[in-house]
C-alpha cells in the first residue's frame, strides 16, 4: 500500500528523470551509501564513517535526515518555509510529511515535493564531493544551492511570476500558500 502511495506521489513533471530514480533508489535503500557498499563487501568497515564527521555509519537515513552536518540542512529549508516540526527517523516517512506539510492542495504538493526532490539531491551531491574531490561547501552554500535548483527546475517548465530574489525569502508565502 505505502510503496503504490509513493509510486503516484515520486513522479513530478518538473524534476529530471534522473533525480527521480534516485529518490526511488533513497526510497528502497539502494543508494551506494557505505552501509550498502560494506554489505556487498566492496569497502570494509573501517571505511564506514559518515562524510558528515559526525562519526557514526552513513546508512541512508542517517545521511539525509540524522547526520549533524546533513541532517541540520533540514532546519534550515524547515525555516526558509516558515515551519516548525520534527524531523521522522525514515527518508520515507519524511517525504510523506513534507509533501503534506503545506495541505492537501495539488500546487502546494508539487511545490514541495520540488524542494524535497531539490533537497536531497543536493545533499548527495555534497557527499559525492565531499568523497570523491575532497571538497566541501558549507551548510549555508547548500541551503542556497537547494534554493537556486528548485527555482530552476520550477521555471523551466512554468511561468511562475516572480523573481528569484522573492523565492528565495519566502517561496510559499510568494504562492500564497502560507
């Protein structure tokens, strides 16, 4: 039932093919996070440590939800958008909250599943650098990031009638959402 409820909720006409199979993947746990990785025997456990510094195993819904250094990018888009909540232990089950967050209305729905979407494709973005070029940006530099491609992607298929500067204050209030 929850995974036929996700199915018709993952698919959004303004994110690209390939942000969408990764969340599908985030969903099923089979991203190659080093929990995964140390399972399949492809690193050993020495080499388990979140990129995060945070000392514990980057499983995936450490990375994207627990994590100090990850984790706290959630607080920041929670205030960007005017809320105040807790965080579920589930990638999952945090999806679900955050797409209903804002109501039941479809264009509140698709603008957050836009910035959910942005969100943790950001944030995977970060590890895979963090990793592989040994660089990092700090949380703040993410959270604009996360505000910059969710504007994209939202002006390149719809004719929204603001500026970037205005979604960048306050995006749902700019709506009229909140």
């Amino acid at each position: 039932m929850l995974l036929t409820r996700l199915i018709k909720l993952l698919w959004h006409k303004e994110v690209p093919l390939k942000v969408l199979i990764f969340a599908w993947r985030l969903f099923r746990d089979q991203l190659p996070t080093k929990n995964n990785l140390i399972r399949r025997n492809i690193i050993n456990l020495d080499s388990s440590s979140c990129v995060g510094r945070c000392g514990s195993l980057e499983t995936v819904n450490h990375l994207f939800l627990r994590c100090s250094t990850f984790g706290a990018v959630w607080y920041h888009i929670y205030s960007w958008l005017g809320w105040h909540t807790t965080i579920p232990y589930e990638a999952v089950n945090h999806f679900i909250q955050f797409n209903y967050g804002g109501g039941v209305s479809k264009l509140r729905q698709s603008i957050l599943h836009l910035i959910w979407f942005a969100t943790v494709w950001e944030i995977w973005k970060e590890r895979n650098n963090r990793i592989f070029n040994a660089k990092e940006c700090s949380i703040a530099v993410l959270v604009d990031k996360i505000k910059l491609l969710s504007y994209r992607w939202l002006m390149a298929k719809t004719d929204c009638p603001f500026n970037y500067h205005s979604w960048w204050l306050r995006p749902l209030t700019l709506l009229g959402m909140f």
